[in-house]
C-alpha cells in the first residue's frame, strides 16, 4: 500500500512546530517515530495535506531526573532509551517494564514516548486497508454511521492499545502541552475521553512536549504484564500495570492501571482502599483480580474474545500484585 501524497515540513524547534501546528491546524499529522502514523496513512485512515516531522527538534528528547527525585522526560524519547535507562529502572521500575513489551526491538528504536501516549485506539474493523473497510459499509470512527462491535450504537468502542500510559498512571504521570497560545500541564489521568474515535483531549494544533514523573512515586515497585497474539512483536490485548509501595511488610500504597481493554487506558478505582495497609497474600491478590476485571470492558474489537481478555485482566491482575509483593 502506497502513501497518499503529502507535505512534509521538518522544524527544528518547538516554536517553529507550534507555528506550523496553528497555520495548518486541522490538515496536519505530528510525525514522531512513524511506526503507527504510517501504516495508518497506508491504509488511509489518515490523509493530512502536511506531516510535521518532529525528530529534528533536539530539545524533545532525553531522560532528565530531578533535584526532588521526580523525573522529566522528552516526548520523542525512544521507547528503546526508556526500556534501557537505569535510572528509571532502579527509580520507575514500571515504566521500563511496560516499554520492553513495546513491539519489538526495531520498532521500540524508532517509537517514541509521546507517540504511545497519543495512539489512536484499535480495532477489528478500522485498522484495515481502505478496500476492507469500504466492503463493510465504513463506520463511525472512520467515513461511516454505524459500529460493527455495537450494531444500534452511536460510540465507538475501539480499545486504547498503548502499553506505557497504564505505567505512567499508576505513577501519577502529568504531561506538557504545547501550542501557539501557550503551555499547558495536565494530569495523563485527564488526558483521555473514554470514547473510541475522538479518544485524546489534543487540539489540532496542539503538541506533547514532556512527560513528568513525580518524586512521590519514585520507588515503587513496579510490575507490568500484557497478552498479545504473538510474544515476539504486538500490541497489548489487555495489560495490566502495578505499582506498590511497602513498608515494613505491609502495603503503604498501591495503583492498578489497565490497558486494552476499554477506550481509554485507566486506574482501577478503589484499590487504595482494599490495599493499603494489608498484609499481601494469595487472597488479597484475588480480590484485587476480582476489582479490576470489574473495570474492564473489551468488547469484539481485537482477535481474542471479550470473555478470555477481561479474566486475563483478572489473573495478570493477581500475578503483578503477588510479583510487586515478592510473592511470585
Ligand atoms: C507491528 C507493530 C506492533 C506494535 N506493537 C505495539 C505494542 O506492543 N505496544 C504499543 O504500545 N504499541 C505498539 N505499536 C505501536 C507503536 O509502535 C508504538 O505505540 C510507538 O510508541 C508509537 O510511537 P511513534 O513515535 O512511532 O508514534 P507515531 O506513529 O509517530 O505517532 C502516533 C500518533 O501520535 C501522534 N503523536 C506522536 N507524537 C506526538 C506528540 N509529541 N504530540 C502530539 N501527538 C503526537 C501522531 O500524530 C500519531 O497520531 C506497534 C506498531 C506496530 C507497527
Ligand atoms: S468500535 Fe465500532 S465504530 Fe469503533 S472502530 Fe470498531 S466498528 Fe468502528
């Protein structure tokens, strides 16, 4: 599949981006690594007049921990440098272990932070060749009016299927947006709509920048385990990200995130109030299973069933908190 044809513009600093952001806004697509970008502008998902090649802008990348023990990092940060980085190994244990799931190693080379966060959400029915998707009748998160996955409904249901975003929650994660009018720092946790098709709350001409990790949750200990179809090279069909603080045997604090299997990558409400301050066991382990499955609502968007991703949920859910806890 050929690329349509577009403009390429390649500035090389964030206010030069941010101008072409403004002037194009609405006809334009950030190219960070590419490795989603382009397969999607293959199969015409996307048909902007401009691509805006970010990769020469220097000031984007780079892992820069802080006087406070918190840490900044690049957008265009390579997911392979995030993988790789000691320091948020021994500081955000979490975060490395979600970025070496990512793909494989030649994609976790080219894909960036800032482009995980920022996915476009997956499914059956729209990640195809415009061909297929024309066959079918389109739908409603791209050229037509009706979900394939929910027939009769007005949402889209496709599933965010980004693996760091569920790590950056449980460590409290706040992003930087930039555009013409200014700079914007906002929680990741409010970053997302819930809604399959319109999923980032990202204005046209609006670019991430950075991503803060605050020093509250540097320590934690941190446990990521995802499914795919094939071990070597895919994306999440449902993830499950762990972060746990201990003291003295008991759990102080711990955050559950969830990915793959809704529209929106989020935290599991109410595992603080199980958790904290309980001695962490099989039982305990189950129950928080038994919490996050709750939350967690695939539906037909991926090759595996709804019914074997959300007890994955489940039971990935109690393996992470019994590895955090060193009961594995
Ligand atoms: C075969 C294959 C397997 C994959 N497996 C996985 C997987 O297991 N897990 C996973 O999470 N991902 C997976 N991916 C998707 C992708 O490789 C990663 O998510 C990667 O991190 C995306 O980063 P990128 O820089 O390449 O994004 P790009 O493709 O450049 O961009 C992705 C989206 O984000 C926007 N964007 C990028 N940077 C910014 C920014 N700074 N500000 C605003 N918008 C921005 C782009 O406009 C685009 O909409 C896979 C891709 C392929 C092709
Ligand atoms: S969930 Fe429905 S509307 Fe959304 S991409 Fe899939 S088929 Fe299309």
């Amino acid at each position: 599949m050929s690329l349509p044809e577009f403009k390429l513009l390649r500035p090389r600093s964030i206010e030069e981006a941010v101008s072409y952001l403004d002037k194009y806004a609405g006809n334009i697509r950030i190219l960070a690594g590419g490795t989603d970008l382009i397969p999607s502008m293959r199969q015409r998902l996307f048909e902007p007049e401009h691509v805006l090649d970010v990769r020469g802008i220097a000031a984007l990348r780079g892992i820069r921990p802080q006087a406070d023990g918190g840490v900044e990092i690049g957008a265009l940060t390579s997911i392979r440098s995030i993988e790789r980085s000691e320091f948020l190994r021994q500081r955000f244990p979490v975060l490395s272990e979600a970025a070496a799931t990512i793909a494989s190693p030649t994609l976790r080379n080219m894909g960036t932070i800032g482009g995980n966060i920022c996915l476009d959400t997956r499914c059956l029915w729209y990640n195809q060749s415009l061909t297929w998707r024309k066959g079918c009748g389109f739908c409603i998160k791209k050229d037509g009016d009706l979900c394939h996955v929910a027939p009769g409904g007005t949402k889209c249901w496709a599933a965010f299927s980004g693996d760091t975003p569920p790590a950056l929650l449980c460590l409290n994660a706040e992003i930087e947006i930039v555009s013409a009018k200014g700079v914007r720092r906002v929680p990741l946790q409010d970053f997302y709509t819930g809604l399959g098709d319109n999923y980032r709350k990202l204005a046209p001409n609006e670019l991430v920048t950075r991503i803060f990790l605050p020093a509250s949750t540097a320590g934690y200990r941190g446990v990521y385990r995802k499914l795919r179809v094939r071990g070597s090279i895919d994306y999440p069909l449902a993830g499950v990200a762990v972060a746990m603080k201990r003291t003295n045997g008991h759990i102080e604090d711990a955050r559950i995130g969830i990915t793959a299997v809704n529209p929106a990558p989020m935290l599991i409400p109410g595992v603080s109030e199980l958790l904290a301050g309980k001695t962490p066991d099989e039982s305990l382990a189950e129950q928080a299973g038994d919490l996050a499955a709750q939350s967690s609502k695939p539906l037909t968007t991926s090759a595996l069933t709804p019914e074997y991703r959300r007890e994955m949920i489940r039971v990935f859910t109690k393996r992470a908190i019994m590895a955090a806890a060193g009961l594995d």
